[in-house]
C-alpha cells in the first residue's frame, strides 16, 4: 500500500514538474524563435531597401544589361551587413531570366542560377528553401521591367534555434532523471511519517484487542460458572460475581483511558489555560499519595521550591504529577526510596520524579511513552497497569509545549522529568 502512495506520488510530482519544464522551455524558444526571425526579416528588408538607393540617397545602380556585376567593393550591402552574413541580390527580367547579380562574395554562376529557380518555383514575395546544405531566405520586389531578389544565409541562425532545441531536450532529460531520484527520495521521507502513523495505529488496535479480550475471557468463563449452577444461592457464587464486576471495572478504567487519550489527540480539543501555582499543585498531589507510599514501607522526600507558577490546565499537569509518582511508588522495591523536586530552571519550571528499583534497559527508553508499551508486561498487569499512563502524560505535555522524557541505570534508579515553560 506504501509502495503504490509513493509511485502515486512520485508520478504526480514528475507529471507536475515536467508540464512546468516544458512551459517554460516552450516559453524561451518561442521567444527566441520570434527574436531570430524578427532579427532576420529586419536584415532582409534592410538589405533589399539599400539595394534602391545608392550613396546619399540616389536611385542605385541595377546592373548592366549584358548581366554585368556591381564592383565588389562598391556595394551599397557593406553599410548593413557584417562580415558574418552572406547574401547577395539578383536583378531578372520580366520573364524570369537573370540578367544581373550583385554579392560581395565570390560564387558560381551555377549558384545564382540554382537559387534563382528555388525562389520563382516558391512563387512568394518572401520564402526559404534549401541549397547545399545551407538555409536561405529571400525577398522579392517588383520592378517596372523585372523583379529584384534579394537572398541571405541564415544557417547559423537556424542552428541556434535547432542547437537550442537539442539543449532543452538534454537538460530537461538530465533533470528529469535528477528529480526522479530526488522525487523518490523526498517522496519516500514524506510518507515515513504516514506509515510510522499508520503502524502505530495497528499496534494499538492489536494492543487494545489483546487487553479487551482477557477480562472479556474471565467475564465469559465466570458467567459460565454462574449458569451452570443456576440453583445455588447468590451469596455461594459472590466470588464469581465479584470476578465478573473486577475485570469491569478494569475495561472501564481501559475504555476511560482510550478515550481521554483520543480526546487529547484531538487538535479541535480546547483547554482554558491559566496561570496556577506548580509548588501547590505537588504539594497536593504528594499528600493524596502520603498513605499509599507508608503502607509499601518505602522511603520518601521530596524538595519543593515554593511559589513556581506555569502557564496550563492545573487539572491535567497535577494528572501528570500523579501518573509519575503512583509508577515511582508501583515500581520502587520494598525498602525503596522514592524522590520527587520542583524547581526553577533558566525560565522553565522542572520537575523530576526518582525511584530506585530495577530500572529500565536502555532500549525501552524511547517507547516506553508508546501506548501499551511495557518493559515487563505479566508484572504490569499484576499491578493493574495497561502501559497508558506515560502515553496520557506524554499528550497532555505536548499540549503544554513542554518535555518530558527519562534517565535510569539498570538495576538502580529511574527517574522522570517534565520540563515546562
């Protein structure tokens, strides 16, 4: 399913980016394409109008009758055309014959005739064709006994065009391969996140199933118990029944916990946040938990700054408060000693919650906020836990803008921390 959401994708971000690259390469040439030819027109013209006109002004010269040429180094086309250009102009008489040409470049006689047919058999005031492997482009004017053509070479400035064309096909080849493998890449690390998401998703789906379907089973058994000794007297079968209303209370405890868990997910869930006193909020917390902590015959201290004040829903940090000291008193060996302190640090508020007792390996450490997830999982279910507590205190911290992570040695100590701002 993954696979199929990254080609999707990567074809979706190809198609995307190659429609942009050949707007945009359309976009040049065409541009170039209308500069070249308007460059070569206003040459032509040029070189056609110039053709008229002789020095100051004055009707030129068209060539003598006997097809005599112009001298080469008085022609009127040195003022407009550079070294670079070739052209040259044929004068003709009414029935197509040449009778004069003009160029300042040396050619056959066979080449003004073969590009004189080319331009009559087009039979346009201004064409191209092809002649030796070189482009040319030619304008006609109509004199009162014949017509004045006029050619120029324009294979460079085809070759510029063409050349541009080669070099937008291999660049745009070139980068489409490049974004292919950066498409993938990127297309790749962009549904991690997704497929992280959606593993998690099943994990707990699975995770919820499995601590559903426990108490379900010893529901079920022990409802079968009770039908199979209908007769017997409630007060004989209390035990069964005092069964059935435990794992109850365990699911509802279960279903609570989920459900609070979704709703702190749940970006659109507003808390009113104010600003409430920390210190007084431990303090509470520590003397709701003074009993339980005396009667698991462990030892205990705490070291509270007074009057540290945070910004927040004073309900769920004092939730947090007691999720991490009742799994401190949970986890703490009999004999055991258990450390909570509150104190100021730069402009944030930490509190630290210690225990001493087996501790935590240093791979569980980076899951052990995952829903469901517990180090020791027969140990946890006998002291009722579900691995939610850390999930719940993880949320409402992220809610909070706050941190929360932990430190432990093995076989030593653990302890918690809950930085906030």
């Amino acid at each position: 399913m993954f696979k199929k959401l990254r080609n999707r994708f990567l074809i979706v971000n190809l198609v995307t980016i190659s429609v942009i690259m050949l707007i945009a390469f359309a976009s040049i040439y065409i541009i170039t394409y209308r500069n070249v030819q308007g460059d070569i027109n206003m040459a032509l013209h040029r070189i056609a109008d110039n053709q008229q006109k002789g020095p100051g002004g004055a009707e030129g010269p068209r060539g003598a009758a006997d097809g005599g040429a112009m001298p080469m180094d008085k022609g009127p086309i040195d003022a407009y055309q550079p070294d670079r250009s070739i052209s040259f102009t044929v004068q003709t008489d009414a029935s197509g014959t040449l009778v004069s040409k003009e160029s300042k470049f040396t050619m056959d006689d066979e080449f003004y005739t073969a590009a004189l047919k080319e331009a009559l058999s087009i039979n346009k005031d201004i064409g191209r064709f092809t002649l030796d492997g070189s482009r040319w482009i030619f304008t006609v004017k109509h004199t009162g006994d014949g017509e004045q053509i006029v050619f120029m070479d324009i294979t460079s400035q085809q070759k510029i065009l063409t050349n541009l064309i080669y070099t937008f096909t291999a660049v745009g080849l070139l980068m489409l391969i490049i974004l292919y493998f950066t498409s993938r890449f990127f297309a790749g690390r962009s549904i991690a996140p997704v497929r992280e998401a959606f593993d998690k998703q099943k994990q707990f789906i699975a995770d919820a199933s499995h601590e559903l379907k426990t108490p379900l089973t010893i529901i079920n058994t022990n409802a079968d118990v009770l039908l199979s000794n209908s007769d017997d007297t409630i007060r004989n079968q209390a035990k069964w029944l005092q069964y059935i209303k435990s794992e109850t209370e365990r699911m509802a405890r279960l279903t609570n916990d989920l459900l609070y868990l979704t709703e702190m997910d749940d970006s659109r869930t507003g808390m009113i946040h104010s600003r409430f006193n920390m210190s007084d909020a431990v303090e509470n917390i520590i003397l709701t938990m003074e009993a339980v902590i005396f009667e698991k015959n462990i030892s205990f201290d705490y070291d509270i700054q007074p009057e540290l004040t945070v910004t927040g829903n004073s309900e769920q940090i004092k939730q947090v408060v007691m999720i991490l000291l009742d799994n401190a008193v949970k986890y703490t060996n009999p004999k055991g000693a258990v450390h909570i302190s509150l104190k100021k640090q730069n402009n944030d508020v930490l509190l630290s919650v210690s225990n001493t007792g087996d501790g935590i390996a240093a791979e569980h450490l980076t899951r052990i906020f995952d829903r469901f997830y517990r180090t020791d999982t027969s140990r946890a279910r006998n002291q009722g836990g579900y691995g939610l507590g850390l999930a719940i205190a993880k949320s409402i911290i992220d809610q909070h803008k706050g941190k929360i992570y932990a430190n432990s040695v093995a076989g030593e100590s653990t302890t918690f921390y809950v930085q906030l701002p």
